[in-house]
C-alpha cells in the first residue's frame, strides 16, 4: 500500500500523514537463509541445541531470575517448533542470525549459501532505510502542498514567521522516521495500544542466543579479531534503551504509552541488562526483557545513519531530505557496523525486525528434508554449552619469546586481544598500543598509566591523573570513578579498581556495582587483577597477596609481590620475589601454592588459556610459548 494523504491535508489547519510500515519478509524470504539451517543442523547440532536452549531461557524470566517450571514449559515448545514450523522458531533465528554475525566477521570462510545470505541481509537494510527517508520525503512534499494553499489563499508573504502564523507546522521527520520505522502506522490515534506493542513480545530478542552460540559457531574457544566484534556490553545497552526509549516514548507518545515504555526500559532493559553482566556464559552479550526498548533502539540509530532530523530552516528541507534518501540508498558496511556497540546494536535491531514476520513458511523442498534432520540434530548426545569451560588450559613449554616492540604495561583480554601501554611519555601517561590480527602494533589516540582488557577486546586504562576511561572501538568514554591506580576487567566484565584516599595497604579497592556506582570493598592494595567468576586478587604495597571470595579477604602464602595476572580460565599468575636484572621471578598458581617458573617480569597478564603475557624491566614484551 503506498502512503495516504489525506485531501483534508489541503483544508485543514494542521497536516494528518498516514504511513505504510514497511513490509518484514521473515527470515525464510532472504536467500540462503534455508541453506544455512540445513547447514547448522547437519554440522553444527551444539549450536542448534544451545539456541533452542537460550530461546526457552530468556523467554523464561522473570525479574532478571530463570522460572525453572516456565523454562521446563517453554523448551519443550520450542523443541516441537523447530523441526516442524521453524519460521515461528526463535531458536531458529537466533541460530542462523550467530553464523550470519560469524560469517560478517570472517568471510573468507563463508560458504554461498552464507554468502548469500549477508547479500540478502544487505539488500534488506538499503530497502528498509529507503522505505523510511522516502516516506519523510513525501511528508515533507505533501506538508508544502498544504502550506502553499493556504499561503496562497491568505496572500501573505512566504516568510517563515507567516508559516507558523498559518498554524501548518513542518513535521518533525526524526520522529516521523522513527514510528514508520517501528511499525506504527498513526501517531496521533491509538497511542496507548501502540505503546502496548512496542513493549510487549511481538519481536524476540536473540541477544543471549548468539552470546552464547559463538564459540561453537566459529569452532574456537576464544573469539578473536574480528569475531570479537560482536561481544556486546549488556551495561552499555542498556543505557542505549533507556536515553532513547524514554526519549521517545515522553516527546513523541502519550502519557500513557510514556509510562508503560519507561516502566518496561528501566527495569526489564537496565535490571535485567546489568544482572547479565554477572551471570554465567550470558555474560557478555544479554538482554533480558521485551523487544519494544530494543526495537527503538534499532529506530532511533537507522534515523541517525541515514541523516534524518528535525528541520528548522524550511528552505533547505527538501534537499536535506533527498540526501538522506540517498544516504539510505547507500549499501551499508556491515563489517564496520559489528565493530561497535552502536552498530552490533542496529544489526541485532533489523534481524529482530525481520523475523517479526512469522507468516511466511520455508520452501517445500526444504520441509522435506529439514524435519528429519532437525530431529536428529535434537536427538544428538552433545554437551551442553552451559557446561563448557571458557576456555581450556594451553600447554606451555616454560620457554618465552619475545613479541617485538616496548612496553611499560600489558592486558590481555578473555579474547586474546593484547594491549599495551607503550614507552614514550604523553600527556596522559604513555601511548595505547593494540596488537592487530596481522601481530602488528596499531596506535590508538589517548595515553595511560595502567592498562586492562575488556571481555569484548577493548581495553580500560587509567591515566596519570587516576582517570578511568573505557575504549569503544572508536572513542574513549570517562567512567566517574575514585581517583584510580590500577584496574582489572574480568572475564565476564566485572570491573575492579585500586584508587582513592591511601591506607594502609596502599589504596582502596573499589568494585563497579550493577548500578554503575562504585561499591568500596574493606582491604587496600597496590595491584589488582579479576578472576571468571568476578572476584579479586590483590597485592598490597608489602607485597602480600590475597584473593576475595565474596565476603571476605583470603591471603596466600606466596613470594613477595609486585603484579599479579587471571586468565579467562581462572589460571593465576605472580610477579615477586628477589630482584633480578630483568625484574622480578614469575610464579604460577597450582590451586596450593605457588611454582616458579622461568623468566623475570615487572608487569604480567594472563590469556584466556591462561598463557602469560609480560614486560620487562627493559620494556621488552614477551609470551610464553
């Protein structure tokens, strides 16, 4: 149906627009979509099964917790869905959209079928970009007819004062964009229903599915560069839903469509989002709650890329609209979007959008087959994913070898990701240097003290000044803090601080609640490093070390101390001992005590397979092999 506009448009003091909400194909409309299930139930069972899992999980909480009995109800309705009407699965989706985010990251290894499916996944976003600035286009066109006839009618002049004089206000295009983008046909009808199904489950979030679905997808138990595109922070998503939701949801709905959304962003978004951040494997990529804040979300960064706002000056409305048309045109990048938040965000959105449709069936020829294969795939004895490890222990041969370049300070990522900070002094500090795919040193903008790792590859420092910051991909984001020395980001994103008033020990250590504020935990220290399960280990300024077990401080015996390192796998690493010319001994953590090992360090972090990275006293950068 194309857009209606009204002839009482020309009569009336004010405009009425009617949009036509762009069609959602479903998932089975875009090609290659049927070839890649086949493709995941034939070679890929673990992930078939942990999607399934997921979806029946996230569709079972409440108040952020898992109702056990409701889990028990809805997996097995979604098991009896998947091989029998796999386009109403979200399971389904969610299996295929994880390949579809691997394939995006990696397509030297794509199959056609995977191919084909990213092209298709493309051509979705330009068609539904251009529906959208099309549609404020036309607005625009048909709110000028309406202006001119009654400028003409009237006799006055053109002015812009004489527009608003006539009561027939330009629309506000931004919001305009955003309803047809959400599927909301009237804005000034049925606001309360609109809200309703904006925040109720028309629209699943696949979000713990592909968190959890990753490593299986890729084959690999430590996502790197750029798979780790798509770890994406649950905290910073749900300050996203909440800035724009209730943005939206106060200026452009009614009241009661204002509280509802509101009601739904803060507590399912925010709550829901930053209990994420603690739990299990869901850790890194969780949103728990409806589709509605997420949908907005997804509206609100499609408007922004393709340049729709708000137009002021009258004169240059039109061709700042056509130029956004031609913007949305534009075919977007996909592998750039996956490498931010903003990005893996407005991706999740459309995938979200497009399986919306759960009318259309797959093919004929698929059934036939897809059924049997489905079941089997089911059936499978697989380990679960929920039960597997981070990530195994690597096998080291004690011997170090020497990554070139200089460094006063290193962090290595539940990813791999390595960061340093360099040796040429800065305004902050030194330089922040990360090591790439091709094991090259890539400068990034901003200098720093201390240095830690993110759970998506993306590195936390503290500056000269205590300044916390926390890179995004593209720019570095203040976190309100104490007044900091040291960090540490734990494995499943818990982040950790040294800072403040001294005392005895050194500093206070400070834990980032789910709040965002900063909860002080009793015990100073020096340097601090975060273990998988979000607690700390500490060294103090007399070199004991100790380890936090959730109430209370533990010491070690162990050698006198300067640094200490956790890999993702828990493996725990020490600095200390008697000086030597290279620095201090290194010392591994057996679960009893501590074994030297060889080599001598100032400063170590610990990988994912718990290998440890470290620089010396000559500022040189080694791994142990």
């Amino acid at each position: 149906m194309a857009h209606v506009k009204s002839q009482k448009a020309c009569e009336a003091k004010t405009m009425a627009w009617y949009s036509a909400p762009y069609p959602e194909p479903g998932m089975f409309a875009l090609k290659g979509a049927e070839s890649v299930l086949l493709d995941l139930v034939k070679y890929q069972p673990a992930l078939v099964r942990q999607s399934i899992e997921e979806a029946a999980r996230s569709a079972s909480k409440k108040k952020g917790k898992v109702n056990q009995a409701l889990f028990k109800k809805n997996l097995a309705a979604e098991r009896k869905a998947f091989p029998t009407i796999p386009h109403k699965s979200v399971g389904a989706a969610g299996a295929v959209f994880t390949r579809l985010l691997t394939v995006i990251g990696n397509p030297k290894k794509a199959s056609k079928a995977e191919k084909e499916l990213v092209q298709a996944f493309k051509n979705y976003i330009i068609a539904k970009r251009t529906h959208i600035a099309q549609d404020a286009l036309d607005a625009y066109d048909a709110w000028k007819i309406a202006d001119t006839y009654w400028k003409n009618k009237s006799g006055r002049n053109s002015g812009m004062a004489v527009l608003f004089d006539y009561g027939t206000v330009p629309p506000d295009f931004t919001s305009l964009a955003l309803a047809n983008s959400i599927g909301m046909g009237v804005l000034d009808t049925a606001l309360a229903e609109a809200a309703d199904r904006l925040v109720g489950d028309a629209v699943p979030i696949i979000g713990d599915i592909v968190s959890l679905g990753l490593n299986i997808a890729t084959n690999t138990d430590s996502v790197t560069d750029p798979s780790q595109i798509y770890r994406w922070g649950a905290r910073t998503a749900a300050e996203i839903a909440v800035g724009k939701a209730a943005e939206f949801a106060v200026n452009k709905l009614a009241k009661a469509a204002a509280s509802s959304i509101i009601k739904q962003a803060t507590k399912s978004v925010v709550i829901g989002a930053s209990r994420a951040a603690s739990q299990s494997a869901a850790g890194v990529l969780q949103v728990a709650g409806s589709a509605g804040p997420q949908i907005i979300i997804t509206a609100s960064m499609m408007i922004a890329t393709i340049a729709i706002a708000q137009v002021t000056e009258i004169a240059n409305a039109r061709p700042k609209l056509q130029n956004a048309l031609a913007t949305a045109k534009y075919p977007p990048n996909l592998n750039r979007m996956a490498k931010t938040e903003e990005g893996v965000t407005e991706l999740m959105g459309y995938w979200s959008q497009i399986i919306a449709n759960h009318n259309l069936k797959p093919s004929s020829a698929f059934m036939k087959t897809f059924p049997k294969l489905a079941t089997a795939a089911l059936n499978t004895p697989i380990k679960s994913a929920s039960n597997k490890k981070t990530s195994s222990s690597a096998k080291l041969t004690g011997r170090w070898q020497r990554i070139k370049g200089s460094a006063t300070d290193i962090g290595v990522g539940a990813n791999g990701r390595v960061w340093v900070i360099g040796n040429k002094k800065e305004a902050g500090g030194f330089g922040i240097f990360g090591l790439d795919k091709n094991k090259r040193w890539r400068k990034i903008k901003g200098s720093a003290m201390r240095i830690t790792v993110g759970s998506r590859g993306y590195p936390w420092v503290v500056n000269n000044k205590g300044a916390i910051f926390r890179y995004d991909g593209r720019r570095w984001l203040p976190i309100k803090g104490p007044k900091a020395v040291d960090i540490s980001v734990g494995a499943r994103g818990h982040v950790w601080v040294i800072g403040g008033k001294k005392e005895a020990g050194g500093h206070g250590i400070y834990r980032l609640e789910k709040n965002k504020q900063w909860r002080k935990i009793n015990g100073s220290a020096v340097r601090i490093a975060v273990g998988p399960k979000g607690n700390a280990w500490v060294v103090n300024n007399k070199g004991g070390t100790f380890r936090f077990d959730g109430r209370r401080w533990r010491q070690l015996k162990a050698p006198k101390a300067i640094d200490i390192g956790i890999g993702a796998n828990g493996r725990a690493w020490l600095v200390g001992g008697k000086k030597g010319r290279f620095g201090y001994p290194v010392w591994s953590w057996t679960g009893k005590s501590w074994k030297k090992a060889s080599g001598e360090l100032t400063a170590i972090s610990v990988g994912p397979k718990g290998r440890p990275f470290g620089v010396n006293a000559k500022r040189n950068i080694f791994v142990m092999k």
